[in-house]
C-alpha cells in the first residue's frame, strides 16, 4: 500500500495545536483525529464512552490508555479514503504511541513525522485563562484543573516526544508568534514529506 503522510501534532494544553490543525488539515488534506474532540462529542451525544471519560475530563487526569486507544482503532477502521492522518492531542501516553504503531503496521502505514509546539510554561497558562472565557471547557475553568492538566503532561505525556525521538521522527517547532508564522515553520516540515508520500 502506497505510504502516506500521518503526522502527530504534539504539545502541553494551550501550545495551539487546535489552531494549527486546522490549517494543516486544510493544506495538506488529512484526516483529523482529535481525542478531546471525540470525546467531547461522545459527551454531547451522551453516550456510555463519553460518561466515562467525563470523570477524568472534568478533573484535567488523562482518560485510560485501553479507553482511548480502542476509540483511536474504530476511527482509524472507519476511515476508508484519506490522504493520511493527523493525530492531535494523541498519544498521550507511551503506551498509546506504541499502540498507535501497531495499528498503523497493520494498515501498512507508519507516522511520518511528530510535530512539537514548544510554548513556554506562564505564557500556556495566560493562554488557557483566555481560552476559558470563550469556550465554555469545564477543564479550562479554573487554575486548579488547568495545573493538573501541565502535571499529567509532563508526567505521562513528555515521554511520547522521547519516544519519537528515538525513531528520529521528532521536530520542535517555536509556538509562539503570530499563527502565520507558527504555520510556516509547519510548512518548512511538511512540505516536502508531503512530496514523498
Ligand atoms: P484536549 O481537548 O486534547 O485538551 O483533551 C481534553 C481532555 O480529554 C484531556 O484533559 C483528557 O482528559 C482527555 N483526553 C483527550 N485525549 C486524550 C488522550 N489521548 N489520552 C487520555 N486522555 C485524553
């Protein structure tokens, strides 16, 4: 099977990879997968998943690894036709990057490329106190569960960077800056995977 660009977009909550996805998305015609995304929208609908989720969401704690991982497989054998994929906001952990391989062998694909959104710690917490007056995130309303959220990823979540790493698959990107500028750094990455795939 002809190989195709599957890109992890990578970064502590408020580095923008909701931002930069979009542009992504749009340029490069991939196919989202956001965790927050579909558990959010598991939420809204009620479902037995998303009530699940919702005991560790509201607290900043990551949702179990075997949860979100068979959520990550329905997605991935849902989807027939795609250009390749862009993961936001996973894996999380090291377990669900090695889960993610396993998935992906048996497609024969593989991830191309990770993508690190650096963002100094005070300037992620001055952004999530922004965001939280318009998005009506319940994890982005108070200090507490915001500091829960930066302690679960530098614990759990800071090691996926060392495991793609090791692959020689890690890019750090500067995160701060205008949008535009944050996107062509992307584009300087991207670009000419996207010529190979
Ligand atoms: P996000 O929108 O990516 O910030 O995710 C919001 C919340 O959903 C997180 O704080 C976690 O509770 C949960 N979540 C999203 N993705 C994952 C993941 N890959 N592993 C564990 N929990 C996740």
């Amino acid at each position: 099977m002809q190989k195709r660009l599957n890109m992890v977009l990578f970064g502590p909550p408020g580095a923008g990879k909701g931002t930069q996805s979009e542009k992504i998305i749009e340029r490069y015609n991939l196919t989202h997968i956001s965790t927050g995304d579909l558990f959010r929208k598991h939420l809204g609908e009620g479902t037995a998943l998303g009530l699940e989720a919702q005991r560790y969401m509201d607290n900043g704690k990551l949702v179990p690894d075997e949860v979100v991982i068979g959520m990550v497989d329905d997605k991935i054998s849902a989807t027939t036709d795609s250009n390749g994929f862009i993961f936001d906001g996973f894996p999380r952990t090291v377990p669900q990057a090695e889960a993610l391989d396993k998935l992906l062998t048996s497609a024969g694909q593989s991830i191309s490329v990770m993508i690190s959104l650096e963002v100094p710690e005070e300037e992620l917490k001055q952004r999530l106190r922004n965001r939280a007056k318009v998005s009506g995130r319940a994890d982005d309303q108070d200090d507490e569960k915001i500091q829960t959220r930066i302690e679960e990823y530098r614990a759990k979540t800071l090691p996926v960077a060392a495991y793609y790493k090791t692959q020689g698959k890690l890019v750090m990107i500067n995160g701060v800056g205008s949008i535009e500028d944050i996107f062509a750094g992307i584009r300087q990455v991207l670009d000419p995977l996207n010529q190979l795939a």
